[in-house]
C-alpha cells in the first residue's frame, strides 16, 4: 500500500544529543517536505526537496539539515538538539502537478529535555 | 507575498448542526486550495481541493467547500456535524511552487 512512514512517533531526548528523524514514501513522488508544528499552532516549511540531490531551505529558519540520498527517502537531522527543538515535525510528499495535494506522514513528537 | 487567514481559532457546534469554517487567501492569481483536517496526535488527511472549474467542490466525510474569487474566500462546510469531525482543520493554498503555505487551522469541537 502507497503511504508515508515516519519514524519515531515520539522521541524524549537528552540536550545535545544527535537525532535523526526518518521519513519514507512509497509513492514515487519526486517532492518532499518537512514541516515544523507546534501544539495549536500553524504548520511551517522548514525543508523542502525536488528530487534526489536537492534540499532547499523553507520558510522557517531551522537549524536541522536534510539529505535526499533516495527518492524515498528525505531524513532529517538535528546534531545537537536543543530544548527549543521540542515540537512535532510533519512529513510529505507529493507530486509535480500544482493541484496535487501533499500526503503526509503521522508525524514525530519531539521532546527535548 | 502569499498568505492564508482562518479567522476562527476554535468554533464549537452542536452534534447535527451545520458548520462553516473560514477560509481567506492573499494571492494574485488563482491558486490551488486545499482543506486538510488533523486529529489529535496524527497528520493531516486531505479533505478537499479546488484547482479550476466549478467553485463548488465535494471532499471526503461529507465535507463541501465553495471558492468565491470576489471574496478570495475559500469556506469550508458540512450541514450535520458528527462527533467523530471534532478536530483541527487547516486550509492551505499552493501558490504554483508547489509549498503549501497553511492557515492556522480552526479547532472545531462538537457538544452533545
């Protein structure tokens, strides 16, 4: 079945420790992103992906990288996680058409302590 | 720069009444808009979207949403709410380079 995973669901974590969210799709699509959400907050566009080889910055300034080694895969890291780090980050992916819609992963709630 | 208003932080409306969520846009051409629903503790699953052609489009779960381009609104409604539909729900608007830009959603809550 075509869906998106992201691993983990919730990670509490200790400061300054490396992490690495996971993020597949098994849909093909060519773009990914990542997004940033805080509890009943707006969702904003930290990364952003066209394809393998290319990560662009989003709207919101973060200090988290990604990699797009594989098409269906769009990992993102964070080399010393902070408190201020503590949200929950959402996935998708989508296709190249302008109406097609992003899919979204359940997301990873991120506690960092 | 483009730009998404939900108005409504949290509506609360009885089980089996209507519901109209608002929805306004700042974008110069005609975007693609979408309307996305989040429960608690998960992603967020497509409702609907309205790319060219009739204003009025059918979603998912009953939903419905009207685009009115004099208004640059696009509502979201559903004439009998269930329990089940109490949730967060975004719209959102593609602006052609393919990044969503989100409102900051409309907490709907259902009374007995």
């Amino acid at each position: 079945e075509a869906d998106i995973y992201q691993t983990p669901r919730y990670l509490v974590i200790g400061t300054g420790k490396k992490i690495t969210l996971e993020c597949s799709q098994t849909m093909g699509h060519d773009k990914m992103y990542w997004y940033q959400q805080d509890p009943g907050m707006e969702l904003h566009l930290i990364h952003y992906s066209y394809g393998v080889n290319s990560t662009e910055k989003g709207d919101l300034s973060s200090e988290s990288t990604v990699s797009r080694i594989r098409t269906e895969h769009f990992p993102l890291t964070l080399e010393s996680a902070r408190p201020s780090h503590t949200s929950q980050y959402l996935c998708a992916s989508s296709t190249w058409e302008g109406e097609a819609e992003a899919f979204f992963g359940q997301g990873t709630r991120l506690t960092v302590v | 720069a483009q730009s998404v208003t939900q108005p409504d932080i949290h509506i609360t409306v009885s089980e089996g009444a209507s519901l109209e969520l608002r929805c306004n846009y700042s974008y110069g051409a005609t975007p693609y808009l979408f309307w996305y629903v989040q429960s608690p503790g998960q992603g967020l699953q497509l409702l609907l979207k309205y790319f060219s052609g009739d204003t009025l489009v059918q979603g998912i779960k009953g939903f419905e949403a009207e685009f009115k381009r004099s208004q640059s609104s696009f509502n979201l409604r559903k004439p009998s709410v269930h329990w089940s539909d109490a949730a967060e729900y975004f719209c959102a608007v593609n602006t052609g380079f393919q990044k969503l830009v989100f409102g900051t959603g409309t907490r709907l809550l259902v009374s007995p």
